[in-house]
C-alpha cells in the first residue's frame, strides 16, 4: 500500500495530466482560478456537511475532493510561473509553525482560549507587518455573509468596540426590529428594507457571537430542521397546496409534537 508520500506524488501527476496541453482532459484544460473557485467553496461546504453529520465515510471521499481543489489551483499557477504545490505546503508549514511557539519554540500557552488571543495577535502582527491599513483589512468578502459579519465585529472587539456581555445585544436588536417596522409603515423601498434587515441580522449575529455560538452552524442547523419537519408534512399530507393555511400550521405543529422538540 503506497504511503501518503506516494499518493500526493500520484495526484499530482494525476493532476498534470489533466491539464496537458495536449492529452488532457479538455474540461481541466479551460479552467482558471476564477472558474475554479465556486467548486471549491462548494468541496468546503460538503467537508463541513459530512462533520455535521458525522458521516466519517463521506468525510474521507469530501476531504480528498477539497484536497484536489487544492491541487488544482497549484497546478495553474505553477503552469503560469508563479508558484507550485510545494511552495503552499512550505507557506503554510512555516505558518502553523510561527503562530505556534509554544509548540515549536520555547513559548508558554495557558490554554486553548489563551492560544486563540495569542494567535489573533500573532495574525495582527503580520497583517501590520504586510501593510494592512485597517483592523478589518484580509477578511475575505467571499466569506458567507453572518461568517463575514462574526469576523467583522471579532476583530472590532480586539479594539474594545464591543459590548461588555450579550444582554445589551438584545436592545439592540429590539431596536433594529423596531427601525424596520418603521421602515414598513412609511412605505419604504426595497433597498431601505433590505438595509434595515441587513442590520437586524447583524445584530442577531452578534447576539450569537457573545453566546459562543457560530452563526452559520446554528442557521443551517435551523435550516436542516425545517426542510426535515417540511418533509414530514408532505410525506403525511402530500400534496399540501391543498391545504389551507390554517391547516398547513396544524400540521406544522403536529410534527414538531412527534420530534418532542420546539
């Protein structure tokens, strides 16, 4: 059995080949890093989607697809003379190894949460170091969008812009609730309503974020609950456009009844 050395000498060979010039697969051929980026989001997604449903089978198959996303973007840009597989490897080996000296040096780390606040300072430090103009500066705006939100408000805390604890996040989602019923009386436009629900869900964002909880993870845990509790219903009721609205709730409560939760 070929080790883990031999297998990524063998995907990269694999991956090579794809993308002949001549010989190669002609969908791998016409790919770019623009093309390429929506699969490997997606490749990220369902690595995500198979730890959540701690289906270790599909997390090795899901693993190995991000892997290849991996290895593709190398392939381009080495093809364009900028840089290959080995230099991400050293990059991000060099990486883990400067923002880990209580490992690799002679560093000392009380804990996990002391190693989160050494290592978001280790990271300030570089992105200074690189230029950075702002606090805000490499968070990625590809990011899902409450993603993006937590990460905005976590490096505004690291300024002190923060609420002390989450109960004065609660004020203010009342009053981001509030401005948009506002917005809805006076007739508001699409763009003013989509704003003001843009500031309720960061509010709601931060809220969660002050309780430890990702919100990404608990929305498409939400998500999940509603589509399994939605497919309850048609199994049950099928098809459901003919019932009315009132009996559409009835039975949406009845399943809830049967899964004993909330």
């Amino acid at each position: 059995m070929m080790d883990g050395v031999d297998q990524m000498k063998r995907l990269l060979e694999i991956m090579a080949r794809l993308r002949d010039p001549v010989t190669g697969c002609p969908w791998d051929k016409e790919q770019n890093f623009r093309t390429i980026a929506p699969y490997t989001i997606e490749e990220a997604y369902e690595v995500a989607e198979a730890c959540e449903r701690g289906d270790l089978v599909a997390l090795k198959d899901e693993l190995g697809d991000l892997l290849f996303q991996t290895v593709f973007h190398a392939r381009m840009a080495e093809e364009a003379g900028l840089f290959g597989f080995a230099d991400v490897a050293e990059a991000i080996c060099n990486k883990m190894i400067r923002r880990h000296p209580h490992v690799f040096g002679d560093a000392s780390i009380a804990g996990a949460e002391a190693q989160t606040v050494a290592w978001e300072a280790t990271k300030a430090r570089e992105r200074a170091a690189g230029g950075a103009a702002s606090m805000l500066d490499g968070i990625g705006v590809a990011l899902p969008a409450l993603t993006r939100a937590e990460k905005l408000q976590k490096r505004a805390a690291q300024v002190g812009f923060d609420w002390p604890k989450a109960e004065p996040v609660f004020a203010k989602i009342d009053e981001e609730l509030q401005e948009l019923r506002d917005e809805i009386e006076t007739g508001a436009d699409p763009a003013r309503l989509a704003d003001e629900i843009g500031d309720v869900l960061f509010a709601v964002t931060n809220l969660a974020r002050h309780l430890k909880i990702d919100p990404e993870q608990a929305l498409r845990g939400a998500s999940r609950k509603f589509e399994r509790r939605f497919r309850a219903m048609e199994t049950q009721n099928a098809p459901l456009d003919g019932l009315s609205l009132g009996e559409l709730e009835t039975e949406w409560q009845r399943v809830k009844a049967g899964e004993g939760t909330k």
